[in-house]
C-alpha cells in the first residue's frame, strides 16, 4: 500500500567519536525514504533551497522514492544542521540550526498522493504535522515524530496532533519529558492517555519499546559493534518499520512488531557509516540477510 513522509532534506555537519563531515546529506524525510524504500515505493514532500543537487532525485526514483512533493524554493538555501554525539552516542547535542527553507515550510501534498494509506508525519512543528493531516483523504495509519523543542515550547499543539494520530514514536528522554515520568514503562502508558494508541519508544542502543492499551512489546537493538554516525538513526527506523507495515497493507499488533523488526535491521546500516551513506547503500537482499541474523539473535 501507499506511503507517505513529509520532513526535512538537510546538510547535516555531524562531529563523532570517528571524525567529523561537513554538509552531509541528511534529513528526516531522506533517511526514512531510503529505508522505507527498502520494502516498497514511497512518497517525499519537503523543502529545499536551489542549492540542492537535484541530480540525487534521479537516483532516489531509481529506487522506488516519488520526489513529486519536492518543493525547490526559489532563492531559498535549505535547511542545515549540525550536531555532536559524544559518549554512549544516543542522544545529539545540537550545536547550530539554519532552518532557511524549512522555517517557512508550508507542506503542499502533491493530488497524487492525497490517497496515501501509510502516513509518516517526520519531526517538524506540531501545527506543521497536523497541516498534512488535512490533505490526505482517509489514511490508515498516520505515525508521526516529535522532539523536545516541541515538547518544551509547543505542548498544546502537539496535544492537539496527539489526538489525531495512530502512533507517536520518540526517544527514551523525550518520552520521559512529554509524560513527566522517570520511569520508562510508566511514560508510555500516559502518553497512550494522550491520544496515540500505539507508543513506540526508541532507546537507542538499547532498542524500542511498544506500548498500546492492550499490548507491550521490548526488542533489542541489533548489536553493532562498530557505531560511527547515529545520525539519522530514528528516521532509518522509521522507514523500515513503516515500509514494512505499507507491504503488508495492515498495522496490528503483529505488523507493528514485525515493523519494529525491520526497523531495528534498517537503522543499524545507518549508524555504521556517516550520513545517509549505510542505508543508501542497502538492497533488499541485505536487509534481508541482516533481518535473519538478528531473528536468530532474538529467538529462544
Ligand atoms: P535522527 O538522528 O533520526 O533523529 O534525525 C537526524 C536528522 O534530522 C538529521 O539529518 C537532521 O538534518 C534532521 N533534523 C535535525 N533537527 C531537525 C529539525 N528541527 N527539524 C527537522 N529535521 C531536523
């Protein structure tokens, strides 16, 4: 089934414990598109300034990934930033952000993609997120991210979007943050009271939790032992996990596990390179291959 994201395209200027890059491609949309892009074809919306080299679009339709909701804005530079990560790695300090194009970002859904079942409403302003919901007809399950930005300085139209979305997927710190909670197990099951009525935290390292009123779901992370960028890395989830509930058509309970599953696969390829250069590097017989490794590593 269909599958839209609608986020950011970036340079990103990353600096890790293995070196540093400057003006990598990066951005919430890109990575999730290339994961998802994994399992299925998917459709981008978002900005970018003429600065962007539009040669990439080529390649990414190669691949599965419909650019239609590409907006190029005239005289506009798009959107950068720049992040450090230190010690465990799990969480990015952010040391600067231009959002140029992004700042002024008005998502425009493409009629083409309007019938969009699958919906991933990637990290942007809360209002922005929910603009998208009044564009697509009738999805069947809308997922959508967050950050502590929001979470801090936009709490009641994040409320607002939490209402209206199936599922909320945010890190282990943010998650403490949006429910007031210490404890981890105790964040997800109030920010189910929200509104969402699937809870997916991100643990870095240390994997995902699932959370529904019914159901609660732990996997591990793939243990890779050579992490040299987890940029990205929450996107990359993203796209394998939502990917793989567009090519099963449903989003139960064993979808979203299986989701998660795939999620997990996807997202290690990114942290072992810089940027968006390990999962755009993945085919399906990789993912594949890594899938069936980390199943064995998860079965008694
Ligand atoms: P992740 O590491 O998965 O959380 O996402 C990293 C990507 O998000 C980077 O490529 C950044 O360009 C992008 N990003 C960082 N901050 C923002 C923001 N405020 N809005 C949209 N995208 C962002």
């Amino acid at each position: 089934m269909s599958l839209l994201v609608v986020g950011s395209l970036a340079f990103d200027t990353i600096e890790t414990p293995s070196g540093r890059r400057e003006e990598e491609l990066g951005g919430s949309a890109v990575y999730f598109s290339l994961a998802a892009s994994v399992f299925g074809p998917v459709r981008l919306v978002g900005p970018v300034g003429e600065d962007f080299p539009l040669a990439l679009v080529e390649g990414w339709r190669a691949r599965g990934i419909d650019a239609a909701g590409l907006e190029v804005v005239r005289g506009g530079r798009t959107f950068r930033w720049s992040g450090r990560y230190a010690g465990d790695m799990n969480a990015a300090e952010t040391l600067r952000t231009e959002l140029n194009v992004l700042g002024t970002f008005r998502p425009k859904v493409p009629a083409a993609f309007r019938d969009s079942a699958f919906v991933f409403l990637a990290n942007t302003h809360p209002a922005t997120q929910a603009s998208v919901l009044s564009q697509v007809d009738r999805p069947r399950f809308v997922l959508a991210d967050t950050m502590n930005l929001w979470i801090e300085t936009e709490r009641p139209a994040l409320l607002d979007l939490l209402r209206r979305v199936d599922g909320l997927l945010l890190n282990d710190g943010e998650a403490r943050m949006l429910a007031g909670e210490r404890n981890l197990i105790a964040a997800g099951r109030a920010i189910l009271r929200l509104g969402p009525k699937w809870v997916i935290v991100k643990k870095g390292e240390h994997g995902s939790f699932l959370f529904s009123a019914d159901h609660f779901y732990a996997l591990p992370a793939y243990p890779a032992e050579r992490v040299v960028d987890p940029t990205g890395a929450g996107d990359t989830f993203a796209g394998g996990l939502m990917g793989s509930l567009a090519r099963d058509g449903a989003a139960d309970l064993g979808s979203l596990k299986r989701g998660m599953l795939h999620g997990t696969v996807t997202a290690s390829f990114t942290v072992e390179r810089f940027g968006t250069g390990g999962i755009a590097a993945v085919d399906a017989a990789a993912a594949d291959g890594r899938h069936r490794e980390f199943l064995r590593f998860v079965s008694p």
